[in-house]
C-alpha cells in the first residue's frame, strides 16, 4: 500500500476520544522531554516570564444543564429505534460534552475553563436510514433541533449546541455507526460510500482494491467523509486530486422535506448542479447519509522534495508560475518566513548538530542569499515514475530562475511523515498557558502580498504573539493562505483575548476582499462577516432553500447564515 504510513487502528470508541483536546487518548507524537525543548524556546520567544500551570477542569465539574428531554421523549424515540432502541440514543456525561462542541481553539478553551454554556441535550446513533428518517420526524413533532455529528473536528463552531425560539432541546446525531463501503465501480473508477466514514478506513478499503481518494486535510485520521462534503473540504494533495466538491460524483441527502439523490451523470446541462448546493451546506439542509466519490489509481511513484526561495513573495511567483504553467504537482507548500525558521528550530531541539556541518549549511545559505532570509518550498508529485521524473526536472528547471536552492527529498519525506500530528502538540501547549490558533483564507495572487503582510500584523497586534503563514493550495489564479498564531494566553479572559484576534483578522479579509475560509467551512465563527459578503439577493436565496428543505428550521439552526 502507498499509503502505508496511515494509521487505520486508531480506537474510535467515543471514551477513548478526548472531551477536552485534540485526538484519541492513546495516541500523541510528543515526547515529554520533546515537550520540555519546546516550551522552554516558546516561553523565550513570546517572552514570558514564567510558565503557568494551566489544566483543564475534570469533566466531572462542567456544569452541564439538566437535559430538556423528558423521560417519556426518551422512551419515544427509544421504541421507534428499535431494534437496539437503547444503543442509539445515549446521554451519558462524556458523550454529551463530546458532542457538544468541535476543536477549535475556542471550543478547547472554553470546555477546559469550563465556560460552555449550551451542550446538547442527547446524543443518538442512527444504523440505517430509516432510524434517520425517524429522527428527523420525531424532531419535528417535538420541536427539537438536530446537530449532524462526524468526526467532530469543526473548528469554526459547526457543531455549536444552538436551537432556535420555540425549540425546546438540541440532539447530536453522530453518524460514525454508517460507515461501510457500498461500491467499488473499477470501470468508472468510483466508490460508493456510507457518510460516517472515518477517513483512514475509508482509505484503506480503497487501497485494498489499488485506489485512493487522495484526499488528505489534516483533520483526516478524525474526520469523516460526510464531514468533508458538508464543509467543503480541502485535503494537503488537492492540487493532484481535487478538492472534496470536485471528487464528489452523486450524494444522497434526507431533509426534513424528503430524500433527495443528486443527478449521478458524470457531466450535464440540466440546471445548476445539485452536488454543488449540498456540498459545503454545513448541516443545514439535511443529513449527507451516502456518497459516491471519483477515486484514482495508487501512485506507483510518490516524491516529495523542498527547495529554500528568498523569500515569501519570492516563493508565491515561484508557485503561481507552476500553477500557471499547468505542472501537476500534488502539493506545492509554501512556508513563510517565520514558519521556516520556526520550523528548523523546533526540528533541531533537543538534537546535538555538529559544528562543521553547521558551519557548512552556514556557508551555502550566504553564498545562496538565503542566510538571513528564506522560506522552505515542499513540492509533490505523484503517478507513473517517468511522468513524475520528468515533471520534477521542470521543477528544478523553473527553481532555478529564481534563485531557488534544491534541498533533496528529506524535507519531503519529513513532512510525510508527521503531517497529521501538529494538532497533538496544542493540547500539551494549553497546558502552560500558551495558545495555538489558526485561520485560512483563499485570495488571488494579486491580494497575496497584501493580505498575508496586514494579517500578519494584526495578530501580531492582538496577541503580541508568533504569527506564521504557508500557502497550502495553489490554483491558476490565486492560494490558500494558512496563518497559525502562537501567543501567551491571558489567564484572566482567554475567550474575550481570542474574540479580538479572531475579530481583527476577519475584519482585514472583510476589507481586502478575500474569503472567509478555504476549506474549514463558516459555522458560528466566521457566519457575521461571511454574511456581509454575500449580495442581498444571494442571501435570500439560499435561506429559502433552508426554508424550503427544512421549514421547522430544526437542521443545525445559527450556522452559515442566520
């Protein structure tokens, strides 16, 4: 398998997850004395004076609402469940935080402080669709909302525990228990799969049979592929395979009006494309119960290598040149600045280098112009060996003109390697009073220089922390720029210091025009100016598809729009 390096045995089961953190119990990438490195360079860096002891409350003294369903509501939808009535529906006190919230940074912070103030009211676990559809008829009589539950990894407020006026409780309904492979059309070279899907199993039944979806966000080993088409999602190989919308070849989607299958033609004219309006809908037309995806072959050559630019700006014409000049990387990433040299050193903690080769990189870097600044590039390419051969020679072609030093594929490889694990590294942070968040937007290259510099100073001016950046996705016109803020928490109002940040921030892609989020979806977070981008008339269309689909308004109420 090419993907072999994907971790397929992670314990899923709801009490191994944590209810306050990142990822499985069982699973973390950071060794205590690595931990140890890090902090003490941190700590240097945002200079504090100190490092506080900063845990997270026990989950036993959250204080969570007693349930606004009755014992007799329980009983109801218990008896229209069965069999196994009593399995589906679930209000156990781990169960209900977990479900209550995402991951971002906010949601973390505000479980560990204990300063969540709705959780939903119980939590059910549809098997088929017909538990589905009798959720969602029971909701409507009882005027209850529901809040579609995946892999739980939201990091925008998705999954927020909101009901509406005359709505009297707020269910999650996890569809992780529908996650089986339907089919495998080797001809068409798609698959069909159930919603709940967690990517690392839902890659391995493809890689089984030769294939791959390719779509890896960083989320992926706790994430669902219903997760993904409901918001819009991006993976870190996209430029090869696309992104979620454009592998998605058919859905089928219960609303409160009705089951609906989008038109499963490979291309057509009849209309606007029905994939398109559920794909990025965030839960609130209806529940993405299957999907059939277009799935690839395995490469049979996989490389990935770096190269050091001058600089940032640098870098983004380097990028848009191979955008523009339609080489089929898999993934061109481009760390600014400060992510670069951030990066080396963290990768060097705790490591005894040896002073000749040191002085030696020394010396290359200032023959190369890149010892006072430079920005790493990781570029890969996937398929046949002689068409990536031979695209990579382009590559180094174009590289060269523009001062670009070749560092071979190690970078690469590394990169691979630990690609999924930075979230782990939050939950040791939060622990000592420092905070990790982060934002993406999508803007044309024209805007690049631009937003990536006022961003960068606003955080900056908010936090007085570490701002870094990359551009993880290229296209022909523009990127994705990732912005990830390190910054020394104030103990006292941790939740008002993020809303300045996360206000400030929004407010310069307000004003340069660009998006709200590439890939991570609106939700609650990003739904004020998100709102403020759309034209009157847009608006208004899109809420009476809401209306039309769900006219008890009990699908996932306050996200996207109000």
């Amino acid at each position: 398998m090419i993907y072999q390096e994907i971790d397929t045995k992670i314990n899923y089961s709801r009490e191994n997850l944590h209810w306050n953190a990142w990822g499985a119990i069982d699973q973390d990438f950071f060794h205590i004395s690595k931990i140890q490195h890090i902090l003490e360079y941190l700590s240097t860096t945002l200079e504090m004076s100190s490092l506080p002891n900063t845990p997270s409350v026990e989950i036993e003294d959250l204080k969570i609402p007693k349930s606004k369903i009755t014992p007799s509501d329980k009983r109801a939808i218990v008896a229209k469940l069965n069999p196994h009535g009593n399995k589906k529906v679930i209000n156990s006190r781990h169960e209900i935080v977990l479900h209550s919230v995402g991951r971002s940074y906010y949601d973390v912070i505000r479980l560990r402080t204990n300063k969540i103030k709705n959780f939903v009211d119980l939590v059910i676990y549809p098997h088929n669709l017909k538990d589905i559809e009798q959720v969602l008829k029971w909701a409507m009589l009882k005027k209850i909302a529901i809040v579609p539950f995946g892999g739980g990894s939201s990091v925008v407020g998705g999954l927020e525990a909101i009901k509406t006026k005359g709505q009297k409780a707020v269910i999650s309904l996890d569809l992780t228990r529908l996650d089986k492979l339907i089919e495998i059309n080797e001809t068409d070279r798609t698959a069909t799969f159930e919603a709940g899907i967690y990517g690392p199993k839902l890659e391995q039944a493809l890689n089984a049979k030769g294939y791959t979806l390719g779509h890896f966000p960083q989320s992926f080993e706790y994430s669902t592929l219903g997760g993904w088409v409901a918001a819009r999602s991006a993976g870190q190989q996209s430029n090869k395979y696309g992104s979620i919308e454009t592998l998605v070849a058919n859905l089928e989607i219960i609303t409160p009006a009705g089951v609906i299958k989008s038109l499963d033609f490979n291309h057509i004219a009849n209309g606007p494309d029905t994939n398109q309006i559920f794909t990025g809908s965030e839960g609130l037309l209806g529940i993405i119960t299957q999907v059939k995806v277009k799935v690839s072959r395995l490469p049979k050559e996989r490389t990935y290598f770096a190269f050091m630019v001058e600089s940032f700006l640098l870098g983004c014409e380097l990028v848009k040149n191979i955008s523009q000049n339609n080489i089929p990387v898999s993934m061109a990433r481009l760390s600014d600045e400060a992510e670069t040299i951030q990066f080396e050193t963290l990768a060097s903690l705790g490591k005894d280098t040896s002073k000749v080769k040191s002085i030696i990189q020394d010396l290359v870097l200032k023959k190369k112009n890149l010892y006072h600044s430079r920005c790493l590039l990781i570029i890969g390419l996937e398929g046949d060996k002689h068409i990536t051969a031979f695209h990579k020679k382009s590559i180094q072609f174009l590289a060269k003109t523009y001062g670009a030093l070749y560092l071979g594929e190690k970078a690469g490889k590394n990169w691979l390697k630990g690609r999924f694990n930075m979230p782990f590294l939050r939950n040791h942070l939060l622990d000592y009073g420092i905070a990790v968040d982060t934002l993406e937007t999508s803007c044309n290259y024209s805007k690049a220089k631009i937003v990536h510099k006022e961003v960068v100073q606003a955080l900056k001016k908010a936090t007085g922390g570490t701002v870094l950046c990359h551009l993880s996705h290229s296209y022909h016109d523009g990127a994705c720029l990732y912005f990830t803020v390190i910054y020394e928490m104030d103990l006292k109002n941790p939740i008002k210091q993020w809303q300045k940040l996360k206000k400030d921030a929004s407010d310069v892609l307000i004003k340069n025009g660009v998006s709200m989020s590439h890939h991570h979806g609106i939700g609650v977070d990003h739904k004020p100016w998100y709102q403020k981008q759309l034209s009157p008339a847009l608006l208004k269309s899109l809420k009476q598809i809401k209306k039309t689909l769900d006219v008890k308004n009990i699908m996932n109420p306050g996200k996207l729009f109000d």
